[in-house]
C-alpha cells in the first residue's frame, strides 16, 4: 500500500522545523528541513501515553456496567487531549466486581479504535495499605493482602492486558507476589504505602520498578525521618511517577523530583477520574458530595480532602516546564517515551522510523499546550 502522508511541523526536542513521512501507520522517516514549511508555531511532539486514567467524561472503567460505546467515547475524548495511548486504571473492589470490570474492559478491546489506544491496564489496589491516610479513597472494606492466586484470575478476565500492578510492600505476601508479577512481564509500582524503608528495598529487589503518584496516597501526618517517601526518592531503581496538575504537588515537591531522579526516570501521569472533562460542580462519587471547582480541583468538602485529578495530561506538561524550568523536549517524554520504555512498549512514544505514527501537533500559549491535530497509528483524530 502506497500510503505516504507528510507532516511538516517544528520538533518538540530539537526546536527545529522537520518532515515526518507516514506509511502504513508508522514513521517512515524524520528529516529535518532547515527550513520552515507551513506554520512556524506548529510543534510536534509523540502522542502522549497515561499510564494511569479513571476515567474520562462520564465513563468509569471501574463501572462493573461499562459498555463498549462508553469507552469508545472517552477513547475519542482523551485522543482529542493528545493522549493516544492509556492505561485504564482500576481501583480497589470486591473479587466479583473486579472480574467484571476487567471481563469488560478486555471487551471493550473489540472496537479497533479503543484497542489502538490501549496496550494495557493498571490495576490500583486491592493490595495496598489499609491505613487511613494511605489507602486514599479507596473503599477500606474491599482491601487485602497480595494473592497471585486472585490476581492470576484478574488476568485471565482481562485477556492479559494488565501491565501494571500498584501495590503497598507491607506484608510477607507481597515480595513473592512482586516477583511473580514481575516474571509474567507486569510492572509493579509501590503505592498507597506506609512501608518501611526495608519493605521498599526489598520490593525493588523482588522487582518492583515504579512509584505510584509519589507525594500523594500518604497521610498528612508522617514521621520526618522514617517515612515512605525518602526511601522511594533515594532508590535509584525505582522510575518517580507523578501528578502535576497545580494540586495534588507543590511547585517544590515536583523539582525536587526533578532534580532527585532526573528527567529520564519521571512519569507524569494525570490520575484523571470521570468527572474529568464533565463541568464544574457537584456530583456523587463513592456515596458522597464532591465539588469540582473552575479550576480542576476534586475535593470532599466534608473530609477536606482530595478525591482525584481532572486535568488533563497537557496540564501536567506545562506545569512541569514551569515549575522545573525543564525544556519541553523533557516534559514531553515524561509523558511519552519514558512510560512505553518502562513498560516495554517499544512500538510507540519516540518519534523514530519505525515507531507507530502516535502525533501530537500543538501550539504554546505560554506553559498552556494547545492541541491543534492528533494522529494515532497515522489515522488523524483530531
Ligand atoms: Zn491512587
């Protein structure tokens, strides 16, 4: 098939004007002109790769009653932000529930589109601390020690797509279960956790390779030497992952990771729920009130605390430029290249010959990323 498309747009990394041939819904070649063709302000960069998504506009992955159509449309939405591969990310549940929702995601894998988008899920929970303070708003109830077991049953119902387990390393259970999940190719990330240091380390050397949204999932009151997030921080295996939409991080937290682990071992992800892309207001969310305000926050005003993310991915972007002083060919690979590497996704998020044609075409506003087209697998989506 002789399906040569072009591109003409300014690289995101290098800042100079280059031509992207498409073929067959891959990267043919990258060329840098010398010259600019088209619009100078136009910048292109990869699509960008959440690793961990609630939900968006209305649909909600952990809804045991998600149809098809549903994902389609938030598939649709989030390639529309620039997101053109996702993990669905599924919270703590029942064991019933739990092999419902993934029966229906790994259904949902039936639409061509929704499948091009979603190399995988992220599991978030039942394994995770049942102190209050850590388990965020996960329901208590539904908590419990790692089982390969119950786990290898989630597996099965979600065809093998889940590629990201996120656990808290506090019981005997969880190293055997790190090292099996980690043999079977699925990523543990700690999360949620009021491990010690020892726990942590130990999870590294069984494997575990990520932290779940490092800062957040953690009381408000912790010990200032022996806490969860130094022994994270320090340990130079494990990949920081992050939520920077203005509210879930300080300005500082987020360039001290910066400057800790470097800008090839940080993932920005969003952590975004349903609500997210819906209009400010109230709603009910796991039995209780919820605002969100005009300018992205989700909290439970009668716990006075936050009850998820809804900027989206671009957001993060611009605020890791501004709060770090990072280039852009940085904070774009935070959410691109850096999480298909770590999960050993190799068919996207670099802009190389051979790498799926995944495109984000966009504009600056300042440190506001305005999408302008958005291509995945060569097909243009927006
Ligand atoms: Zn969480």
């Amino acid at each position: 098939m002789n399906d040569i498309s072009e591109i003409n747009a300014v690289s995101y990394s290098t800042g100079k004007p280059v031509r992207i041939r498409i073929s067959g819904g891959f990267i043919r070649d990258i060329m840098e002109t010398g010259h600019t063709e088209g619009d100078p302000d136009l910048l292109v960069a990869p699509g960008l790769f959440d690793n961990q998504v609630n939900g968006f506009r209305g649909a909600d992955f952990s809804d045991t009653d998600l149809k098809i159509h549903e994902m389609r449309q938030a598939v649709d939405a989030l390639n529309a932000e620039g997101v053109t591969s996702f993990f669905p990310t599924v919270l703590t549940n029942s064991h019933e529930n739990l092999l419902r929702i993934f029966k229906n995601l790994s259904n949902s894998l039936s639409d061509e589109r929704v499948k091009d988008s979603i190399p995988g899920f992220h599991l978030e929970g039942p394994y995770i601390s049942p102190e209050s303070g850590y388990y965020g708003c996960h329901p208590a109830g539904f908590i419990r020690k790692p089982s390969w077991d119950e786990f290898a049953m989630y597996q099965e119902a979600a065809e093998g797509k889940i590629r990201e387990v996120t656990i808290s390393p506090e019981t005997d259970e969880s190293f055997e279960f790190i090292k099996k999940c980690t043999s079977e190719g699925v990523v543990v990330a700690i999360g949620h956790t009021n491990a010690s240091t020892d726990q942590i380390n130990k999870a590294v050397d069984n494997g575990a390779r990520l932290s779940t949204h490092l800062g957040n999932g953690c009381a408000n009151m912790i010990h200032r030497h022996n806490n969860p997030l130094w022994p994270q921080l320090a340990n130079d295996l494990l990949i920081t992952t992050f939520i920077a939409d203005g509210h879930h991080l300080t300005p500082e937290e987020i360039r001290v990771f910066y400057r800790v682990k470097g800008p090839a071992k940080l993932i920005l992800t969003s952590d975004i729920t349903h609500l997210s892309g819906l209009k400010p207001g109230n709603y009910m969310f796991f039995g209780s009130r919820i605002v969100m305000t005009d300018d992205g926050l989700i909290k439970n005003p009668v716990l006075d605390c936050l009850a998820g993310a809804s900027l989206p991915l671009r957001t993060g972007i611009g605020n890791v430029m501004k709060f770090t002083g990072c280039p852009p060919g940085e904070a774009f690979n935070m959410a691109s290249a850096n999480v298909a590497e770590a999960f050993g996704i190799t068919d996207r998020g670099t802009l190389e010959p051979g790498r799926r044609a995944d495109l984000v075409l966009f504009e600056r506003n300042g440190y506001e990323i305005v999408i302008k087209q958005v291509f995945v697998k060569g097909r243009r989506v927006l």
